[in-house]
DNA sequence: TCAGTTATTCATG
DNA sequence: CATGAATAACTGA
C-alpha cells in the first residue's frame, strides 16, 4: 500500500505517522532509546497537499490527546488493512468519550458477540494507530491495565492525563 | 484447513 | 490468590 512517513514531535517524544492515498494508516511511539530532535529527515517532504494537511491535524490531534483533552478533528484513518472485525472494533473504540473507559467485555457486547471478548483484545493489539484510535481506554474486566503496544508505560501515561488512576 | 497464540473472563479450591 | 477451562478471531504453514 506505499506508506509515506514523517516525524511528529510531540512533548512526549518524536512519533512517526505512516500515510496512504487514503488517510493516515500507522503511528508508531518514539523508539525507546534514541529521540533526536535534529536527525528527523523526513519532516513530510514525500507527502502531497492532502497528506501534509492530514500530518497537521496528526501533529495536533497527538499533542491535544496527550494532554488529556478531546481531539476536536481528527485525519481520516486508512483502517483497510484490517479485517472487517477488526475495523468494526476500531470504530467502536473511537466513540469511547475522552474521560471514559470500557472493557473488552462491554465493547464485545456492542459489537453484537459478548462472548468475542478475547479477539476484541486481540483486535486492540493488532491497532496500527493507537492514541488515536483510543485502544488505552479499555481495561480488563476487574480494571486490570491488559496490555498496550507500545508499552504499558504510555497506557499508564495516557490514562493519568485523562483523570483515570490505575 | 488446522494448530498455535492472544492486550479476557469466570468459576473453583 | 492461583489455576484452569471456555471462547472468538488472527497468523502462518
């Protein structure tokens, strides 16, 4: 599918957001050891109009979202990676208020398969693009963290913006 | 197709 | 509190 990258930085670090014809389609957490402000080639010179107004709100979107306040727009997002499963569990994390969190238990129910709990956790781990699409917000059943791919660290970290403790 | 894996959950002891 | 079964979907071969 061609992904085009390019640097965000961000005051958490430098994430790197991955576009397609379509929308954004990857955002990866700054790498554990080396965050170099000065050696971020890359700061969108591929990208075309379309994908550098979609980095924009990305960049923005990031920043609001690590501060713990609702995003007011949002870059389209090429979810069309995914299975047909997968993207309905996406869509329904994305209607999760900022503040709020659910568990794998209630978001299988929504989509219909209360007993699919377990592919929604797996469903949440295979998300390219978390922050975003706010994978953090949901917790196990008993409030147990569950798991995060870029370490449970940054689910602590975005959880404790938005007033949830753990 | 099928065995192996998973960011779950619930019932037991 | 530790253990194990049940369960739905993904991945790779």
């Amino acid at each position: 599918m061609n992904l085009t990258f390019a640097s965000i930085e961000t005051m958490a670090g430098i994430f790197r957001a991955g576009f397609t014809a379509a929308g954004l389609a990857r955002l990866e957490f700054p790498p554990p050891g080396a965050t170099r402000p000065g050696t971020t080639e890359q700061g969108g010179a591929d990208l075309n109009a379309s994908q550098r107004r979609w980095l924009r709100q990305t960049r923005q979107a990031l920043n609001v979202l690590l501060a713990g306040r609702p995003v007011k727009e949002l870059p389209p997002l090429d979810v069309t990676a995914g299975t047909s499963f997968q993207q309905s569990v996406w869509r329904a994390l994305q209607s999760i208020p900022a503040g709020e969190t659910r568990t794998y238990g209630e978001i299988a129910c929504s989509l219909g398969r209360p007993r699919a709990m377990r592919a929604v956790g797996q469903a949440c781990g295979a998300n390219p693009i978390p922050v975003l699409v706010p994978c953090h917000r949901v917790l196990g059943a008993g409030g147990a963290l569950g798991g995060f791919s870029g370490g449970l660290e940054w689910k602590r970290r975005l959880l404790a913006g938005e007033g949830r403790a753990v």
